[in-house]
C-alpha cells in the first residue's frame, strides 16, 4: 500500500465514525507503522487541511459547525474502485463500435494517470479485458439524437426503414427508453401513427429530428408490463406458454440460463429439463429453440411446435 492509498483509506476510516479511533488500530489497518502513520497525517493536515484532531483515545476529524463530513479535495478512487472504471471504459469501447469515443478518451487518459500512482497497470486493460460481440451492428448516426431525445423528454421525427418488411416510413415518436439487447440498440417509443408503443432498430432510422413538443410519458410500469411480459425485444402480452423439453447433456447448461424473469424450470426423472416460458410473438423464441438443434423439443403448444418444426424442414430442403 502506497501513500495515496493509506490517504484514501484512512479518510473513509475517519469519514466514518464520529469517535476517535485509537492509534494501534489504524496502524493495523493501514498495515503502516507510527512513522508512517504519522507523515500520512501530516501530508492531510498540510497540504489537503483535513482537519485531524488528536485526543487522549486517538484521531478522527474534528467536528464541523455546520455538520459538514469533510471530504477530500479533488476526486480520489481506490484501487479497487480504479479497476472497475477500467473495466467499464473497455466494456463502453468494445460495446459502442465508437460510440462516445470522443467522450470517453479523456476518462481513459486520466485512469491511465491515476493507475502510475497506484502501479495497477490499467492501461493493460485493452489487452487483459475481452467482451468479444458476435454479430454486432454499429450504432448508427442516429443514436446521439434519439438518445438527447430520449433524455430530454422531446418528441422525435424519423425515417425509419424496418428490416422485415422492407417498408420505409416516417414517424412521430415519443422516446421512453434505449435497450441495448443482444449486441444492437433499440429505441422503445409511443408511435403516434401506430397509437402503440414500438422498439425501432436505431441503426435502421435515417433522418431524425428532435422536436419541440414535450415527449408522451408512461408510467414505468406499463413499460415494463409491455416490454418485459413477452419474449425478448418484441414486445406485448405474453399470452402463451412455450414448454421445452431439454436432454439431460443440454440441461447442465439450460438450467441456470434465464430465458424469461417469469420462467418455470424443473429436473425430471428421466434426466432431462423441462422449461417454461411466457411468450406472445413467437419469432425470437423459435430462433433460440433452433440453436439448441436435437437437444430440444417443444411439447407445447402445439403451434409453436409446428412452426419449429417448419423452420427444420425448410432448412432440410435446402440441403437436399
């Protein structure tokens, strides 16, 4: 433990208690002896004015008029607390595909200064720290726009240009959320020529505007009541069951995935799994039943089972 760090720590040590802690315990704790415990005090008291009180049971911070905790100037983070930025600066540079690169350089730069003094090596972390994407889409020009919309409680104008049906459109929308789900960004919004709420791809919205006119609020909970019923990005009432059967070598992995927040799972005798999963729109669902090939099968309902076993006949055909 360097200076800065016995600093720090022994701040949040005496930022804590209101009594005076005894000069053994916090050599112990700053794993420090009387010497250094004490130039640690000093460098607080001189050049950071902590205000450090010795009395006959040890230090803490002398009391303040107004109540005030006193608090280090500047910003100041613990190692540990320096890692986890480092993570999440990688995590932001390998999720955005440039998205707030600008933004986050500066953030970067600093960490990379602050690590010298605690010798972590956070600049490593570009070559330590993986979160590989698999099939990503870039973020597309629209996202700062829908997402100072979203903030700003704005209605917003957009050409969108839905990969489905191939239809381009043009919309009026009130923002209410941004997701990111599986690699891509969406845009949660009430649709004003739909009267309904919708997830629109940002990467596949051309032209956007932000509007003057206030953004339409819903209450979080019928966001949640739509978004997070059915299964995955289409949203809805989930209004079906979907009952999976898993083999036993499958299962060791199935069982502490979480397909659904309202997902029923169980062990049967015979080895396998079987799953239970609230759905409405089936297309999502039918793909990850496909991934799992042979060591799955839909018990029910019966129409889902069928359009599985469609999606495999027609996949056959084209094989042959």
């Amino acid at each position: 433990m360097d200076k800065f760090d016995r600093i720090f720590q022994l701040h949040t040590i005496l930022a804590a208690r209101r009594t005076a802690i005894p000069l053994e315990d916090l050599m112990a704790r700053l794993e420090c002896s009387k010497p250094t415990l004490h130039r640690v005090i000093a460098t607080m008291r001189t050049h950071l004015n902590a205000p450090i009180e010795s009395t006959m049971h040890g230090y803490r911070y002398a009391p303040s008029s107004a109540g005030d905790v006193y608090q280090l100037p500047g910003l100041w983070f613990s190692p540990i607390e320096l890692q986890a930025l480092a993570v999440v600066n990688r995590l932001l540079q390998d999720m955005g595909s440039g998205l707030l690169e600008e933004h986050i350089a500066p953030l970067a730069k600093r960490l990379e200064e602050l690590s010298r003094h605690h010798r972590l090596h956070l600049g490593e972390a570009a070559d330590r720290l993986r979160f590989p994407a698999v099939a990503t889409r870039t973020v597309g020009a629209a996202f700062q726009v829908a997402a100072s919309a979203t903030l700003q409680r704005r209605k917003l104008w957009i050409e969108y240009h839905a990969r489905g049906s191939d239809e381009r459109t043009e919309r009026t929308v009130s923002p209410q959320r941004l997701t990111h789900y599986r690699e891509s960004w969406y845009l949660d919004a009430w649709d004003e020529s739909r009267d309904a709420l919708r997830s629109f791809s940002i990467d596949r919205i051309g032209r956007c505007v932000v509007l003057e006119a206030r953004a339409l609020d819903l209450d979080a909970v019928q966001l949640d009541t739509h978004y997070a019923s059915a299964y995955g990005i289409f949203g809805g009432q989930a209004d079906k069951i979907a009952v999976l059967r898993f083999s036993g070598e499958r299962a060791r992995w199935v069982a502490e995935e979480q397909w659904h927040p309202r997902q029923q799972g169980q062990h049967l005798d015979d080895g396998s799994y079987e799953l239970r999963i609230p759905y409405g729109d089936p297309r999502e669902l039918v793909m990850d039943i496909l991934r799992h090939g042979p060591e799955v099968e839909v018990m029910e309902p019966p129409a889902l089972r069928e359009q599985v076993l469609d999606q495999l006949n027609r996949t056959l055909q084209r094989y042959r």
